[in-house]
C-alpha cells in the first residue's frame, strides 16, 4: 500500500478513534479531579503522609497521552504479489532520544509486511511530558538464536500526536541484531545498526545541534563507506572509476534491486540466453550436418517474418510490436530516416556544420538535384547544413570474437566511420545529401553516397546504393548510441555520482533526499551489466561491430568530454541546433532541463540561504571533491568536473545535471531501442562486409549480404526487447492509474511542507509539460512520447 493510501486509512482511523478518546480523555480529567480533590483533603488533615502527596502529585504529572504508530514497510508494488510477513523480531523506538523529553525504549512486535509495501498501526499510551515527537531513534531486534535471511526494509514511520501527523523517513534496510550471536552482521549486509530520523526539513551538519543527531550521521557514513568503495581503478584507459564491489550478491543490501525487479531481471536474462544457446546448438547440429555457409536472409519480407515469428514466440508486447511495424512502414524513405536521427534512440549527435570538415574535402561534385539551384558551400555558410559524425570510431578495429561460436564462420563484424550532411531546404524540411564512409581497417578510400534522383526505381543502383550508405551509417551511428551515448554517459557517469551521494551524505542531508530518488538503481544495474553484458564474451560482443573493443571507443569519447556537455541547455547553445524542425527530443529535453533547474533552484533556496551556506557544508564538499578527485581522475584534467561548489548558482547547476543525466537522458536513449532495432535493416548493430567501393555497382544481393545473419538478428531483436522493458517497481515522474504507474511522491524521503510543495509544484508543471506533448503528438504519425512525464522513469533500472 503506498503512503497516500496510508494517510487515507489513518485518517478513517483518527475519525473511528476520536470520539472513544474523547470518552476517555473525560474519564481521565474527571479521575484527575478526584485524585486533586483527595490531596487537597490530605494536606488540610494530614491523614497521609509527605510521601504519598508527592507521589500522587508526581502522578499527575506524568499524565499519559496516545501516540499512534503507522509502520510503513515492505518494498515492492501492492499489486506484484501476496503479502509475506516478517516475524523474525521487533522493532525498538525512542522518541526524542537525547533530550530531556527522551521516551523510554518502546517494543513493537508485529507481522511487518516484507516483500510489499504495506503498514501495521499500533498505538502506545505514553508520558506526556515526551510532548511532540520530532526525532525517532529506530532498530531492529532478533527474537531467534540463528541468523535471519534477510533484512527489513522500513519506509517509513509516521506517528499521530494530538490529531497532527509526524513522518518518520527510513528508505533503508535494518537488520535484527541479537546480541547473544556474538558479532552483529550489519556490515554483511551494509545495513546501519540504528537510524535516528527527524520529523520536518533535511539538516546541514554544520547547523546541526543534536549531538546524538551528529554522532548518528558519522556513524551512518562510516559504515557507508565501508561497504561502498571506489575500485583501484588501474584500467589502461581514460574510463570513470566504478565501484569496487564485482558480485551483485554481495552489494549491500540497500543497494540491491527489489525482489520484483530481480525476478524480472533473471527472467529477462534467461529467456536471452537461450535464444543465443539455441543459436549455437542449431549451428552446431547445421555443422553436423554438412552447412557450409551462414544463414543470411533472402529479402526484406523474410525479415519481417523473422521479427514476427520472434515477437509471437517470445510473447513480445503487442503494443511495442506494433510500434515496431509502424516504423517499418516508412523505414527505407529519407524522411524516417530524419526523424530517427532526431527523435530515435541517438538523439543527441547532430550539430551545425560551420564548416566542412577537412576529411570531407575529396567529395566528389554533388548531383544538381541533390541541392537544385544552390550549392553545399553556399548553404554551409548560410548556416542551413548540419552534420552527424562518427570519426570517434577512428582505431577501433572490427568486431566478430564471438562469430565462430554463433554460426559456425570467421564472419566479419564491420567498423566504418560514417558521417552524414543534413540541409535545411527553403521549405523548412530537413534533409540528408552526403553520407561519407571510410572502411579504415580495409584501407579502402573513403566513398560518398547522395540521395537517388525523385524518378529513381527502387532497384537500381543510386536507389540500392543510398539506402546501402544509410545502412552502413546507422549501423555506424549505433555503435556510438551502445557504448558512448548510452554506456558511458546513461551508466557510467551516473555510477560514479550515486557512489559519492551514499558515502558522503547521511540520510538527513537535504541533498540526499533531492537526490536519492534519482541514483538508486544505477549501481546494481552496471554491477549486472558488468557480470553480463560489458564483459570480454558477453553480449555487446555478440552484437555489435564495436562490442570487442567497448573500452577502447569510451576511452576514445571520454578523453575530450568535458563535464559542461552534461548542461542539455549549454550543449543546445554550441551545437546550434534551435532552428531545426521536428526535432522533439531536442525541444521535450529542453523543456525538462528547464522545469529540473528550477525546482533545484526551490529546493535549495530553502536550505543555503546564500554562498557561504554552500562552502561550508562539508558533506557536500565531499561528495564534489570525489567525484573530482577519484569518479574523473583517470581522465584529462579530470573531466573538468569542479573539484568544490562555490556558490548557490553552481550548486543548483550541479544538482541539475545529476538528476538530468540519471534520470532524463537514460530514458531518451534506453526505451526506444526495441522500436528502431528489432528491425534489423532499420538499424543493424553490425555490417558483415565491406562497404562498397565508389565504383561499384549495388545490387539487392549485395544489401542482403552485408547485413546480420540470422543468429545475429535473434539476438539483436531480444537484447532490444530487454533493455526497452520498464522495471516492474519503476516509478516515474508523474503517476498513471489506469497503466499503474507510481510517482516521485512514492519515492521520495522528503516530509517537510516547503519540501514538499517543491515537488508539487514540480508535478504541476510537469503535467502542463505533459499535455503540452500530447497535443504535439496527436498531429504525428508516429508520435514521440519517450519524455513524457508518466514516461520517464526516476533512475537507472535497465
């Protein structure tokens, strides 16, 4: 049960108790009464003695008032599963421990909801001299001599004193300790021993005043920090430091999935290796049997059966496959191809050619109808050509390590750096008109391909030859979106800023609850995606032309990027790319840097009231210094990422940029990749021949031949399928009852009022944002609803 549901019960609850306690509260003053009216007669007669008054009166005193606890635990969707209970101990409170109002230790024992959210109440008479409850110091204790599996997951604790609501944030693992098992296994399972929580705004350590408030945040930290340490990064490339821990199985337990992801997860990655071990169990029998050549597809209609045949066989989506087959409609026509370019899974590569790049300079005279009555020189200077580069692939020798084993044959995997010009015509229409492609690792001479004449028959060799070039530089193109667009700067870069923010903020650091929602899941999903995907023989080898040399092209990428590049506002300003239509990444990306920045700017407007607040929260320094100093250090002048924030202005940048990155800029380039890839020609992740020499003459065979063969496509259309899935526990921006979408108010830590309103006010204007997209997409034919807000999900699950 989520915690809007909660309140609603607890409020049903409050109004079903009220009049009881009324009854009880009268029954009390009126014993209270009695009691004062018999002292009063005591000390007239002195029939009692000093000691009796001054216990009596003491009594008086401590007059007892309920406080009711509402324990919300358990991690997963209501709707996943049957609730499991944990029975394996208790849960301790002190309410305002450290202070003269400290509660006495308060035992709770109760069947917690473990394996989904949900919440027990119970309601404790207590002194009322504890008054509000505005800190909880909360632990966990084992009631069995044996070690428990597994630790509980508290979400949070919300208690009802005097008809108001104090809320508790937890978001955190507790393991029961028992004392007489000798040493505690905390660390085991990177859970704290106990959590201190306090009702309202998040706290600044040097404004804190609580010792045992400070104590609990050092604590916190420490054992933070011994659970999550940065790898002795001694890669022989430029590549951010990752954490140090290679086994999902023994990453802290707060850092694991939810059970429901990590069923999912499994479930994925079974199905996927057994497509590929059917792959290689069939080439094996085929061998067997005298084959004597790969598998290729005849035509284009055999690969759209092979799609179907898959999609209905592994119980794809329907509404993803039919995604898929609206894109095949158009697939081969130069408009798709600019739509994809702008608003497909590699979104973010174009740019204004100011000038034509000096590798261009042996192109060959374009065809007048390529750019009737105008020339490229002449438009370049008008600022109406664009370009798209893949020189980045320079050195990165061709694929094919794990060929032999899929079919049977040394079939090569190309890697050709294919470049493609854009014009903006008179009638506002973006088009293509160059595509350059340099086969290096065949020293073969570069080659330039132009768009077919209007009348060109479909084929003949300038039709054949165009859409052959547009193949090769989207296979190009893509090795860039896997390891450069969506590798490094979805996964890698994230990783580094979600280990910084676990071992340098404690839970009550404002920033942590600004953040924590955003970087949660990009640990455990790269710690997986090392085990699986990334590693030499894994899947990126299987699939893509670049999957061999992965490390080599990020090291490539990462020693010119620079920590600017992740300001989208900064990066539309330099690439100049305003002007160009139907660009919906580009303008829905924009619109969201924007509603980010200033919803940072709210949030931390509340807690650093000026330049001095921000130099002198040392947490925060930490944590910049680093992702400076240790995240960036393997690259040049460590990536230009600020060693300190200075300034409110820097810090409401800084925060912006990691929510973007983590959160925005994965969506964009991850859940597409089903739409535009499992059509293989559409996007092939490998060409498996050279490309043609100028002087050739393309033919159909020849298209067929260069693309992936059938085992290849198996897995292309499954790993695409995969990743573009949503996590079963994702929560989005913007919840959506009728798809049973959950949203950031599910997720966050935040309890205080003026927090809060930020985040509604986020929520507002995200919902102007999304109808804003909704109306623009009921004028596409395909529409592009990848950044809608009940789209786009918190953090990094896939």
């Amino acid at each position: 049960m989520g915690l809007r549901e909660v309140l609603v019960v607890l409020h049903n609850v409050i109004h079903a108790k009220r009049e009881n306690e009324r009854k009880q509260r009268a029954r009390s003053a009126k014993a209270s009464t009695k009691l004062a009216e018999e002292i009063d007669s005591s000390d007239a007669s002195g029939s009692h003695s000093k000691a009796v008054i001054l216990t009596s009166k003491a009594v008086l005193k401590e007059r007892m008032e309920p406080y009711v606890f509402i324990i919300h635990t358990g991690t997963n969707n209501p709707a996943l599963e049957k609730t499991n209970k944990w029975e394996d101990g208790q849960m301790n409170f002190i309410i305002n421990p450290h202070s003269n109002r400290a509660s006495e230790l308060i035992h709770v024992k109760e069947l917690f909801p473990a394996n989904r959210e949900d919440f027990v109440t119970v309601s404790r008479h207590l002194p009322s001299s504890i008054g509000k409850p505005l800190q909880l110091r909360i632990n966990v204790e084992s009631n069995k001599l044996e070690i428990i599996k597994d630790a509980l997951y508290i979400r949070e604790i919300t208690i009802r004193y005097k008809y108001k609501l104090y809320r508790f944030p937890v978001n955190d693992y507790l393991y029961p300790h028992n004392p007489l098992l000798g040493p505690s296994p905390d660390v085991k399972y990177g859970c704290p021993p106990y959590v201190i929580s306090r009702h309202g705004k998040g706290t600044l350590l040097h404004e804190e005043t609580d010792p045992e408030c400070i104590a609990a945040r050092v604590e916190e930290l420490s054992l933070k920090r011994k659970n999550i340490q940065w790898a002795d990064n001694k890669s022989e490339y430029a590549l951010p430091t990752w954490i140090k821990e290679t086994d999902y199985e023994k990453l802290p337990r707060f850092l694991k999935f939810k059970n429901a992801r990590q069923k999912a997860f499994q479930m994925n990655l079974k199905r996927g290796a057994n497509i590929v071990k059917w792959a290689v169990i069939e080439n094996k029998i085929a061998t067997y049997f005298g084959k004597n050549e790969p598998e290729h597809f005849l035509d284009f209609k055999e690969i759209m059966k092979f799609f179907l045949y898959q999609s209905e066989a592994h119980d794809y989506d329907r509404g993803m496959v039919n995604y898929v087959l609206d894109v095949m409609k158009s697939w081969k026509t130069d408009e798709e191809f600019v739509r994809q370019e702008l608003n497909g899974i590699n979104p973010s590569r174009i740019r204004k050619c100011e000038s034509l790049p000096e590798y261009w300079s042996g192109m060959p005279d374009m065809p007048e109808h390529v750019m009737p009555g105008t020339n490229l020189e002449a438009e370049i200077e008008a600022g109406k050509v664009y370009i798209i580069d893949t020189q980045m692939l320079a050195g990165i020798g061709d694929g094919g390590m794990l060929m032999p084993l899929l079919t049977g044959f040394n079939l090569p995997m190309v890697v050709t750096l294919s470049d493609c010009l854009f014009y903006l015509d008179p009638s506002d229409k973006l088009r293509p008109v160059a595509i350059r492609i340099e086969y290096r690792n065949g020293d073969q001479p570069p080659s330039y391909w132009y768009p077919p004449a209007a009348d060109a028959h479909e084929f003949t060799h300038p039709y054949l030859s165009w859409l052959l070039a547009k193949m090769y530089f989207k296979s190009s193109n893509m090795q860039v979106h896997a390891i450069v667009t969506h590798f490094v700067k979805a996964h890698a870069i994230p990783e580094t800023f979600a280990i910084a923010l676990h071992r340098c903020l404690p839970r009550q650091h404002p920033l942590h609850k600004l953040l924590l929602p955003h970087l949660s899941g990009v640990i455990p999903i790269n710690v997986q995606g090392r085990e699986f995907l990334t590693k030499p023989q894994g899947v990126m080898a299987a699939l893509m032309s670049a999957g061999d040399r992965l490390w080599k092209l990020a090291d490539t990428y990462l020693k010119e990027f620079r920590y600017e590049q992740l300001n989208f506002a900064k990066e539309f300003e330099r690439k100049k790319i305003s002007e160009i239509p139907g660009y919906h990444f580009a303008d829905d990306a924009m619109e969201w840097w924007r509603t980010l920045e200033k919803f940072c700017e709210e949030f931390v407007s509340i807690h650093y009231r000026d330049d001095g607040t921000v130099k002198n929260d040392s947490e925060l320094q930490n944590m910049v210094d680093e992702i400076h100093s240790i995240a960036f250090r393997k690259l040049p002048d460590n990536a230009g990422f600020p060693p300190k924030v200075s300034s409110v202005v820097e810090l409401v940048e800084y925060c912006t940029t990691l929510i973007f990155s983590s959160s925005i800029w994965h969506t964009a380039v991850n859940f597409g990749q089903f739409y535009y890839l499992a059509f293989v020609p559409n996007s092939p992740c490998a060409m498996t021949r050279a490309p043609p020499a100028q002087t050739d003459e393309v033919t159909y065979d020849d298209i067929m031949l260069s693309l992936p063969v059938k085992e290849m496509a198996r897995v292309q259309i499954d790993i695409s399928y995969s990743l573009s899935l949503f996590s079963p526990v994702e929560k989005y921006y913007l919840s959506s009852a009728a798809e049973g979408k959950l949203d950031i108010l599910t997720e966050t830590t935040m309890v205080d009022d003026e927090e809060l309103e930020c985040l509604e006010r986020l929520q507002a204007r995200l919902k102007v944002l999304k109808k804003k997209i909704e109306t623009r997409n009921a004028t596409l034919d395909i529409p592009y609803d990848i950044l809608l807000p009940s789209n786009t999900s918190l953090t990094v699950q896939t």
